[in-house]
C-alpha cells in the first residue's frame, strides 16, 4: 500500500490526477474507503453520520461519484448524491444545509480535460484543513473497500439522490437585492466554460430586467481542447465578443465554478486582483459591511491601499482558499480573495463562489450606476493602477532552489527590501514592484508572479524571473 499512498496526494485543493493512469475507479474506491474511516474514526462529535457527494462535467466524473457515495453507503454513511453535475460551493451550501460530516466534491476544477479530481468539504462548508487531509491519506489501504450496490443502498435509504441547486438558488436570490436590480437594464454575458455552472445564473436573475447571455453552457468534456480556466489564454472567444457586442459586464466561470474572472467592454481581461477589490467596495460603501480584509502573499497592493483608506485590517495569508476559509470561520471578514478568481463573501458558508461574486458585481454596477468598465476606472483612479502578471512555467518544481532566490537583493534596478518565505519566497522592492516564486501544489510547474505600476515593468520583472529559475 505503499505504492498507493505515492499515488494519491492531496495538494493545495484536494487531490487531482490523469483520468485511467492514477485517477482509476479502483483509486477513487480506495479514496472513498479512506474518507470513509476518517468520518467514522474522527468525527465523535456528530451523532448521525452522513455526507453529500457532488460531481462536475468531466469525462465519468458522475460516476466516480457514485462509486464514492456506494463505498460511504456500506459504512454507513448516509449519502445525499447529486441529482446532476452542479457546482463546487453549491454542494458545500448542501452540507452545512443537511449538517453533514463532509462533502465530497469530484473535480479537477480548472485543470485540463484529461484530469479528474476529489475534493473534501468540511461541516462548515469550507475547504478541508491539511490535517484533515493527511488524516484521509493515512488511511489509504489500511482497510478492506466496502461496496454497497447503488440499487440496494437506496432501498435502504442510505443513498438519497437529492436536488442542491434548488435551495442553492433560493439563497442567492435572497442575498442580492433583486428588488433594485429588478429595472436595472444592463447586458452581461456569461462565459461558464462548459463547466457545472451552466444555467443557475439565469435561474437566480429571473424576474430582473438584466439581460444575460450565456456561453459555452453546453456538456462538454474536452473543454474545446483547452482547460476550464479563467484566463486571458482560454479566453479568446469571450474577449472578442465582449469586444464586438454591446454588453456591460462580462462574467467568466471556472469549470466548477467556484472561481471568477471578467471582461470589460472593450475586450480587456479584468484580473480577480481588481475583483476583489471592486467586491470590497461594494461591500463596504453600498451594503455596509464591518470586517476586516483578506488577501494571499500574492495579492495586489492595491488592496493595502483599499484597506487603509476604509480603515479595515488587511489579513495576508498563504495562497490557497482553504487559509481565507479559516480566518472567515474565526473572524468577522468583509470578503477574502485569491489571484486565481477565489471569492470569500460574508453572511455565507466560507466557500468561494464565482456565481455570487459575479451577482455582487453586477449589483455593484445598479447601485452605482456604472458599467463594469466604469466601475474598474473609478477605483484605479482612487487607489493606483497597478499591473499584475502571472507566468505558470512548465518544470520540475523540486529543481527551484528557494534559498537562492532569498539571497536575490535587486529586481531590474530596484532594491529588494523584503523577502517573504512562509508560501514560496517574494521579494518586495523599495518602489512597491514585487516578484514572486511558488512551486504549484497540484502540477510539475512553478508559478511566476509579479505586480508593477506599468505593464511593460511587470512583464519585464516577471521574465527576470523565468531566467532566475531557468537561465535558458
């Protein structure tokens, strides 16, 4: 069983893997019986155990879900499965609902179609902690896989095929205020990137005068050859019709979303930096909110200057939601964000979610009475303008000296005044640039990161840094 525990590894977000190499039905069953002594060996406190298994688009991924929910059947367990693919918080929404031990969720998120992945949810809602993880790793092979026949465990009432989206729906029409969105006559159009978002947009804004397109909602497991990533790099078709067509707002979903991105009208990618950032504004100016503010190591600076100037305490954690999801379990947050499109919103379970930050922003848009584009320039004209790069370089992350690149005391001119070490190393320069260096969790590739006052300088640093890993 050795072997096993070489093969499944929970990275920053769950455990992800090649579909029939490492991802296999025999793996996913060996993972499920793993989760399964975790809920029965570690959860004392629950008096009834039970958990909800959820599944995106991907290639089988409603089958591996039924496998799972079969082998917590035969421990047990009571399983709510999903009664279609759906998204990633809608499932977490569902366990806090029905007060589960967990949730497991199978996705491999945004990787590409050749991945698939699981992800454990906490009673809370929110992402599993790594001792939780290290916990269901430790079980790996340490007990025989039970199998309960999907037939025979819904007969006994151990499987219940159950319908989240409903009161997933019901919630989120309740958090925004319809009622003043109701006239609001704004064009948006939303890129769900064949992922389970699908149609829940239109659901939620039904009855609203906003008119809201959607595109590449269809099932489609290749993901058009790409990744189900909000990314500029996978985003052609949705920038050019934001730059053809007259629409306000342009909204992009991750493949199971629960990340965000967005376009501007014009075309111009909007970086989840800048989302957060208009999220806690609106937060703050239009609906209130008290709280403090979170960001990751690799967050903008222009948060800081957020923060300072609304007098709210600014958190920096390491990257990955799971560290945004403990600070809102334990402190009063406005919103917590992370580059890559999480969004953490208050008065909610601590689970990002790309469906509400999206209606928070178009909400933004009524309430102030601007488009996205106008909304983006207010903000930068307050607090800076700054340009954010990432590069996600494509090699052996355990090649990267990290201590080297500690020592470095100069980027492109400018001094390094701070080196920041507890997530990957970044150097902070006396002029506000910064560089950043972080082995991904989940891929063979080091992600590259880089913030300046202009383009052309955070492309430049950014590919100072390439050459600092990989001289070539």
């Amino acid at each position: 069983m050795n072997d096993i525990r070489t093969q499944i590894k929970f990275g920053t977000d769950g455990w992800r893997a090649v579909i029939s190499d490492t991802f296999t039905f025999q793996n996913v069953r060996i993972v499920a019986q793993a989760a399964a002594d975790w809920v029965n060996k570690n959860n004392s406190q629950f008096l009834h155990k039970s958990a909800s298994v959820g599944y995106d688009n991907r290639f089988l991924s409603a089958e591996y879900a039924q496998e799972f929910a079969e082998v917590f059947a035969a421990n047990g367990i009571k399983t709510y499965l999903s009664d279609t693919s759906l998204p990633t918080p809608t499932l977490s929404f569902g366990v806090v609902g029905f007060k589960n031990v967990c949730g497991i969720m199978i996705t491999a998120s945004h990787n590409p179609a050749k991945f698939n992945g699981i992800k454990i949810k906490t009673a809370q809602g929110g992402a599993a902690s790594k001792d939780i993880t290290n916990t269901v790793e430790g079980y790996l092979g340490q007990s025989e896989v039970k199998r309960l026949p999907y037939s025979e465990a819904v007969n006994q009432g151990l499987i219940v095929v159950h319908d989240f989206k409903k009161e997933y729906v019901k919630f989120l029409r309740g958090y925004i205020n319809l009622k003043k969105m109701k006239t609001a006559k704004f064009k948006v159009l939303t890129d769900v990137m064949h992922g389970s978002g699908r149609d829940l947009m239109l659901q939620i804004l039904k009855g609203t005068n906003i008119k809201l397109t959607l595109m590449r909602e269809d099932v489609n497991p290749s993901f058009d050859g790409s990744k189900p990533e909000p990314i500029p790099e996978c985003l052609g078709l949705m920038m050019s019709r934001m730059k053809k067509e007259k629409f306000d707002f342009g909204h992009v979903l991750d493949g199971d979303a629960d990340r965000i991105a967005a376009v501007m009208p014009g075309g111009e990618f909007v970086s989840p930096q800048k989302i957060l950032g208009l999220l806690v504004l609106h937060l703050v100016r239009n609906r209130k909110v008290e709280g403090g503010i979170v960001k990751t190591l690799c967050g903008t600076t222009m948060m800081d200057n957020i923060a300072k100037k609304l007098g709210r305490k600014l958190y920096e954690t390491p990257v990955g939601f799971k560290y945004i999801s403990d600070l809102m379990l334990t402190q009063k947050i406005v919103a917590g964000g992370e580059e890559a499109g999480g969004m953490g919103l208050p008065n909610f379970i601590p689970e990002r979610d790309g469906s509400l930050a999206g209606l928070l922003l178009l909400e933004m848009m009524v309430y102030n009475k601007r488009n996205f584009r106008q909304l983006v320039e207010d903000m930068e004209r307050e607090f800076g303008r700054y340009y954010y790069e990432r590069l996600d370089y494509k090699m052996d992350a355990q090649k990267v000296d990290l201590n080297k690149l500690k020592k470095i005391t100069c980027v492109l001119g400018r001094k390094v005044i701070e080196v920041k070490d507890y997530d990957g190393v970044k150097l902070v320069c006396d002029n506000e640039d910064w560089l950043m260096f972080r082995p991904s969790g989940t891929e063979p590739l080091v992600r590259i990161y880089s913030e300046a006052k202009s383009l052309k300088r955070a492309k430049a640093i950014l590919e100072f840094g390439r050459q600092q890993i990989d001289p070539q």
